[in-house]
C-alpha cells in the first residue's frame, strides 16, 4: 500500500499504520451490513420473489427453494472485503472500497446462478424415477392426488420434493375467484414458475392429460417417463463424450494460472509495479479475465441438454 509520499523509516511496523485505512473501510463495510443487514434480506427476498413468481393468482404463486436472501448478504459481504483487501494493495484504498461493492454484488449473482444450475440439475436427474412411480401409482387404480402425494412421502428431500410438494398442498385451495384449485391450474402454475425447462414440458404434458380419461392420464405419464428415462440416457452420453472439452479447459487454465502463480512469487516486486496504479489495475483485471476464460469455455462447452420428449 503506496498510501505516503514520505521515505518510511521503520519499516517493520510500518505496515501498522499503512493498514489502518484498510481495516476502516472493512469495518465501515461490516459495520454498514450489521445495521442494514435486515432491509438487504427483505430486498434480496423480494428479488427472488419477482425474479420466479408469475402465477396468475396468489394463492398458486411458488419460490422455489434456491438460495436464501442471508446467505447471499454474507457472500456479497465476504466478497467486497476479500475485493477491498486485494485491490487496496494495487491501488488507493478509496478506490478499492468503491469497487467494492459491484464486485461483492457480481459475485453474489454468479453464486445465485451456481446455486440455480445446481438446484436444476439434482430436479432432473430426481425426474424420471419420480415420473416412473407416479405412473405404477396410476397404472394401480390410484387417483392423480393420492399417486402423486404417496410418491411426493416416498421422495429424499431435495428440489423435487419441493415442487411436487407444492402441487399437493395447493390442490383444492380457495383461489381468487372463489373455486377450489383444481389439479390442472396448480400443475399449469408450477409449470410456469418452476426453474427446470425438462420439467416444465413435462409439467405442460401432465396439465392436457389432467383433463383426459384416467386411462389416457395413466397411458400418457407412462409415456413421459420412458421419454425421460430415453433422454436422460442422451444426456448422460452427450455429457461424457463432451468431457474432455471441460478437462482441456481445466489443462489450459491451470498452465496458465500456475506460469502466472510462479512469475508472481519469483518476481514480487515486478509484478507489483507492473500493476500499479489504476492502469494497472485495469490490466490486472484484463489477467485475471483471461486466466479464468479456458475454465468457464471449457464448463460452458460441457454442457448437454435435451428436450426432444
């Protein structure tokens, strides 16, 4: 921290009070979350609300279970500090407490999203074993309600559970214009407010059957689980044979990422004039972007999907 023009004449304590604007901002940054840590749960709440809920009516409306509003303030928290003591070693520390806060608010979003990607992915894979028992439960003579709630009991805890769990709580429930919550309706809500694409065509599937026979209900979810279980198995394919795309961006990434890791540690003083000053800064940022890009083109080129059901 280049924070005084003047020579430093002990400079093994130096660091003491060329720390001390640091370690302000961090505490004015803790300082400010204790007092509005609650108002900033209730915003990010209200932003996960808006963010899933577009059922036509309240009593139908549905938040799946990503993440909760504290744990994203903590992150978003973590992540300024950790930016504000990195940043601060490159730069006057006003500035690194300014960028701050966008880079703890990006990185709160990029965990949102993990947690997203993550919640999608155990909801598919739960699918089609769950389709399949929904559709014995059927075939058996069970009605549609009381197949879905005994394979809902028989589901571990995870994203599915949840889901189905809503349908089964919300069957029958009072709705704005005064009827009962019929299956189909709460199907169709769940459909539009669930995070999975896979389980939203089958959800749109199950909604037409409702209305049908209960043979053709029966005929049509044992349908959609063989075309689950058929695409899964594509997947799962697809997947492996697009691996090593992720395995060569991990190579590519961690050769870079190690070379640039041993020129920081044999060259300390090189590499802390090289970046900076808020030039500097810039190229650092530009670095670590270019560092990072084979992990993410390698995860991004990794993925499969299919929907053909």
């Amino acid at each position: 921290m280049n924070l005084m023009s003047e020579t430093v004449t002990n400079p093994e304590t130096a660091w003491i009070a060329l720390a001390v604007p640091v370690w302000l901002a961090v505490a004015g940054m803790l300082g400010a979350t204790l007092v509005a840590r609650g108002r900033l749960a209730t915003m990010l709440q209200a932003m996960l609300t808006r963010r899933a809920t577009v059922a036509s009516d309240p009593a139908l409306a549905w938040v799946p279970p990503i993440a909760d509003a504290g744990r994203l303030v903590g992150a978003a928290l973590a992540s300024a500090i950790l930016v504000t003591l990195v940043l601060s070693q490159l730069a006057p520390v006003l500035l690194a407490a300014l960028l701050a806060g966008p880079a703890g608010v990006l990185i709160a979003w990029a965990l949102l999203h993990v947690l997203e990607l993550r919640y999608r992915d155990a909801l598919d894979r739960a699918l089609p074993a769950a389709v399949g028992r929904l559709a014995a439960r059927l075939r058996s003579g069970a009605s549609f309600q009381a197949a879905l709630a005994r394979v809902v009991a028989d589901l571990p805890e995870g994203p599915l559970r949840a889901e189905w769990g809503f349908v089964v709580e919300r069957l029958g429930v009072p709705l704005a214009d005064g009827g009962p919550a019929q299956p189909a309706q709460v199907v169709r809500a769940l459909a539009d407010q669930t995070a999975s694409a896979r389980h939203t065509v089958f959800l749109e599937h199950l909604e037409v059957a409702l209305g049908q026979p209960h043979d053709v209900l029966t005929q049509r979810t044992q349908a959609a689980s063989e075309a689950l279980y058929a695409a899964e198995l594509r997947r799962s394919a697809a997947t492996t044979e697009l691996a090593q795309m992720r395995y060569s961006g991990m190579a590519i990434g961690l050769a870079g990422t190690g070379m640039a890791g041993y020129l920081a540690a044999t060259q300390v003083e090189r590499v802390a004039r090289a970046y900076e000053g808020p030039l500097g800064l810039v190229v650092g940022m530009i670095v670590v972007v270019a560092l990072g890009a084979p992990f993410v083109a390698g995860h991004l080129l990794s993925q499969a999907n299919d929907l053909d059901y």
